[in-house]
C-alpha cells in the first residue's frame, strides 16, 4: 500500500477543508462539505466560513439559521454544531448513542428509574410549545417530576429529543437565550429513517481524510466503524494507504491529495475548529509546540493561526474603546515574510469582525 506522508496527510486534510485556497462555494454547499462546523460558541463560528470561503459575508450564514435552512443542534461528539436542515435530521439519529453515552455517564444516576417515555412525552409539550432554556425547561419538568433533580431532567431531554437551538442566538451581532424546541417543531419534517453509518464515513472522508478508522470514531463519538469502513474498502468504494507508523488510512479514491510541497497560505482558525478536533492523531495539523504553550485541557480552546499548514501561533482579539486589536502569539521564531503574511490575514480578519473599529496587529513574544 502507498504510504502518505505527515505532510501530505496535512496538505490532502487542509485541501478537504478549503485552507490551500478559498473556496467559491455558498455557505450551504460548505457546510455540507464539511458536514457542519462546530458551534459551541454563538458566533466564533464564522470565522471558520470566513477563511474557508471566498467572498463570505456573516449575514450568508446568519440568514440560513433565520430561515430554518440551518440550525445549530447536538450532533458528533454530543457537541453543537452549525449544520444545514438537510443534514440535521440524518445525522441526528446516527449519533444518538454518542448522546445517550454523553449524558448518562452525567446524569444517569439521576435519572434512574425514570419512565423514559412518560418523561419524553412531557419534555416535547413543553418545548414544542414554546422554546425553552434548560433552566426553564428543568423548572417546569421538576414541577410534574417531584423530587428529581431539573438539571438531570432537562439533559434527558436534549438527549432523548433532537434539539435545536432557536436563533437569535447564534445570528451575527445578536444574542439570545440559549433556548430550545424540536427538529419537528421547527424545520417541519421528521428525522431520517434511512440514514446509515456508510454515508456517514464517506462524508467524513470526503471532509477529514484520508483518515483510520480511529480518526473516524474520534471525530463522531459512534465505535465499530472498522466493519463500516472494512466493507467499503473491499467493496472498491474507498481507497487504502498507510502512514509512516504503518497504521491503515481509508480514502475516497478520487479525493484531492496534492503533494506534499504544495504552499500552505495563513490561515486563522477559531476556537472549536473541527481541523483540530476530528483526529485521533492530531499531529497532522497540531505540533509539539502547540502543547508546550501549557493550554488548560479544561479551558477555552485556542484560536489557532496555520503556518506552512499548522498550528504556528494563537491569537486573540483584544476591544476596547472603538479599537480592536489583533494579538498574535508565535510559537517559535518567524521569518519577515511570513510575520508580513500573518499581518496581511489578521487585518483581514479585523475588517470582518470589527468592520467600524480601528485595527491593530500586536505580536506577543514567542
């Protein structure tokens, strides 16, 4: 079998992800490309569209989650991710036991011995009536389910119900509560019966890989994806490499895989971005010095800025008094030419987030 190299795995991984160059796509055909965006914050988010796509403008994306076409919603990893309508309801029933794993290994002592479909029942008259919060929610569960805990019943909930999270949060330049009703009551059509775990890896692959099978299950939460991606590859439907630890890769036989001396422009990523996060093994993207920076495992994630392909520095955005300021951290020595690229994407970065405010690039010592 061919084996792929570290940085050909990272330049096949960064041309999946539109980070060699801008992509033409519109929003929706992005987010399905890279069946959705992590979304655990309201609006971090769209700096993820922002590098990825050319020409992209907040308001394409905020007017999808005003319009139904998008919703943000608890899917791989039991995480919030920003995904169209289309996706939302096939994805949604196959990580369901990643959810279920999720929130029972919280709450599960708490809800023992509950009628799961009584307490269901209950849960879907109150936010299909009305978008709840979790306090809201867990208050009015409490009053029907004495005596249990309404943070434990309002979890059962999100996990035995699809969920989304109802705008305006997550629309740019608003907030909102974090408030929730069903897939049902919002987008109007029933989940999927027929979706499968094979879609689900192609898609994956078609975004992340090539990829293990560890990687795979790393990146949804779901376990014995090996069978999955056993039948595909025998089946002629996916490709198979190896990398320089001989561990076994899985491809689309199509997918772009550029040579590894392809240049890899500055990108910015934000916190939560799935390059960072979809992988067993990360150092395809992720350095050492990454985690010699002594990040708090429990923390907030990084704003990451890619340099020759990865992670090269952090930044932040520091706003005060009609000014935003870009801080840029390296993690070792940079040359001028790629201090001035950085420079050149953080500014650009500023006029999309902080369009009125006057800009700054600050570098902090490495």
């Amino acid at each position: 079998m061919t084996v792929l190299t570290l940085r050909e795995l990272n330049r096949a991984t960064l041309a999946r992800q539109s980070l060699l160059s801008r992509s033409r796509m519109s929003v929706v055909e992005a987010l399905e490309h890279l069946v959705g965006l992590q979304a655990q914050t309201p609006h971090s988010w769209y700096v993820g569209l922002w590098t990825r796509l050319a020409g992209f403008e907040a308001e394409d994306a905020a007017k999808l989650l005003a319009g139904r076409e998008a919703v943000r919603i608890a899917l791989m990893r039991s995480t919030i991710h920003f995904v169209t309508a289309r996706d939302a309801v096939w994805l949604r029933p196959l990580v369901q036991p990643v959810i279920e794993r999720s929130t029972n290994g919280a709450f599960g002592k708490d809800l023992k011995g509950v009628d799961r479909e009584a307490l269901t029942a209950d849960g879907r008259e109150l936010v299909d009536s009305a978008p709840r919060t979790p306090a809201e929610l867990g208050k009015l569960l409490a009053e029907r389910w004495p005596g249990r805990d309404p943070l434990a019943l309002s979890q059962a909930i999100r996990m035995w119900l699809p969920l989304v999270q109802v705008p305006p949060r997550g629309v740019w330049g608003r907030s909102g509560a974090t408030a929730h009703t069903t897939t049902d009551a919002w987008l109007g059509r029933p989940l999927a019966t027929d979706a499968t775990p094979d879609e689900l890896v192609l898609r994956y692959l078609a975004a992340f890989g090539p990829a293990s099978v560890r990687d795979m299950q790393t990146w949804c939460g779901l376990t014995r994806l090996s069978e999955v991606a056993t039948r595909l590859g025998e089946g002629g439907r996916l490709a198979v490499f190896t990398d320089e630890q001989s561990r076994v890769l899985y491809d689309l036989p199509d997918a772009p895989r550029p040579p590894a001396d392809t240049p890899a422009p500055v990108r910015f990523l934000y916190d939560f971005d799935n390059l960072l996060l979809s992988h067993a093994d990360r150092s395809r993207v992720i350095t050492a010095e990454y985690f010699s920076q002594g990040f708090s495992p429990h923390g907030p994630m990084p704003s990451m800025v890619l340099i020759d392909g990865f992670t090269g520095a952090h930044w932040r955005i520091a706003r005060a008094r009609g000014t935003a300021t870009m801080r840029v951290k390296p993690f070792t020595p940079l040359s001028p030419a790629v201090r001035a690229e950085v420079e050149r994407e953080g500014a650009g970065l500023l006029a999309f987030t902080d369009p009125t405010a006057v800009h700054d690039v600050q570098w902090l010592p490495h």
